[in-house]
C-alpha cells in the first residue's frame, strides 16, 4: 500500500563549493565528486566583444582560440584544439570535447572545451590554454575570462589578467586528478613560440606538424 501523505524521498543534494576565483595568492582548489567532480565540466573562454582599432580606424578582431593538453593514467598523451580539426572526444579517450570555434569573439557563449569527469580515474591531467590565432597578440584589450562550471553549481574562475607582450600563447589551468578528487591550479603562464614551445615547458613529449583550421 502506497502512503500519499509521506513526501517522496530526495537524493541527497552534493555540498557546492559555490564560486571561486583563483589568484595568484590563492592559486588552487579541490573538487571531490559530492562537489561537481563528476559528470560534464564545462570549461568557457570568453573575451571582450569589442575589437580594437588598427591602421585608417578599421576594426581589427582577435582570434583567441582555446584548447587543451591532456594526458590520460595510461600514458595515452594529445591536444585538443580547432587547429587541425583536433576537436576531441567525450566518451573515450581524452574525454574532452571543444565544442566549436568563435572565430570572432562575438558569440556570447565564447568557446567551451567539456571535460566528461565521469572518466576522471582515467585521466591523469589536462592543461587549459587560449592562444591567438589570428590578430595582435594583444592580451589586455581582450580581457579574457576562463570559467570552470561544475555539477552542482561549482564555479572557478580564472581572469586572463595578467599580461605579456608579443606572446600568443597563455597556460590558464592545469587539472589534474589527485586521489579521486579534481585538483584545479592557477597557471597564468604566457609564452611566445607555437604549441610547440608550451608542450617543452610542461614537459608533454609530443610530435607536432604544422596545421590550420
């Protein structure tokens, strides 16, 4: 017999970590799986709208572009970004999926890169990275903004506010997992040279050619 008066019972909700901005004076977090380590993170590029103004005042939009290295606990190593088609995988190996390409940075959505953490025993860490593509590497006029959306209305925060001249490249945010939780880590490294030279500086060993999009 069924009791109509009794409530049904809830799933016990998981404990939100609410939102977190990382500094360089707080430069990390932790998510266990009750805190959004599971499922579909997405991780979101966005950037200032607005485009410069070069030479006769004519608009000059930056292509800043966003992607990742990764590396899974088999040893099992890639990229995923536009350049090359590279666009990833949710559902196997390096379950990452970029999810489009804002040649512009008037998409309100920016770019998003979805990381399936329901595989996260089987990743050992992924490095976030934008560069410019196309444009002056013009890092302060974007004004880019890196944000980390969890289950359970997680959210970190990274601003591209720290600036270096002549550099395309910009190391945002390593994640790694540790011990069954998401390890989250400031970066906020920048670099001048191709994906190449970032591979060097974290030390990945990958075989680059020359691609396009």
């Amino acid at each position: 017999m069924i009791d109509y008066t009794r409530p049904p019972k809830q799933k016990p909700a998981g404990v939100s970590l609410g939102k977190v901005t990382l500094t360089k004076a707080a430069p990390s977090v932790s998510l266990s799986k009750a805190q959004g380590a599971r499922g579909r993170m997405r991780v979101n590029l966005n950037w200032d709208q607005r485009p410069g103004r070069g030479f006769f005042g004519k608009a000059e939009a930056v292509d800043l572009d966003l992607g990742c290295l990764w590396e899974t606990t088999d040893g099992d190593k890639g990229v995923v970004q536009a350049l090359g088609n590279a666009f990833g995988d949710l559902d196997s190996p390096p379950y990452v999926l970029l999810d489009g390409d804002d040649r512009s940075g008037r998409n309100a959505g920016g770019e998003n890169l979805i990381v399936n953490l329901d595989h996260l025993d089987e990743i050992r860490r992924i490095l976030v990275f934008a560069y410019i593509y196309d444009g002056a590497p013009n890092w302060a006029a974007a004004r880019g903004v890196v944000t980390l959306s969890a289950q359970n209305d997680s959210e970190i925060t990274v601003d591209l506010d720290e600036h270096a001249d002549n550099a395309r490249f910009c190391a945002i945010a390593m994640l790694t997992n540790q011990r069954g939780e998401l390890h989250v880590q400031r970066e906020m490294r920048y670099l001048q040279g191709s994906q190449r030279h970032l591979d060097q500086a974290y030390g990945w060993g990958l075989r680059w050619t020359a691609g396009s999009k």
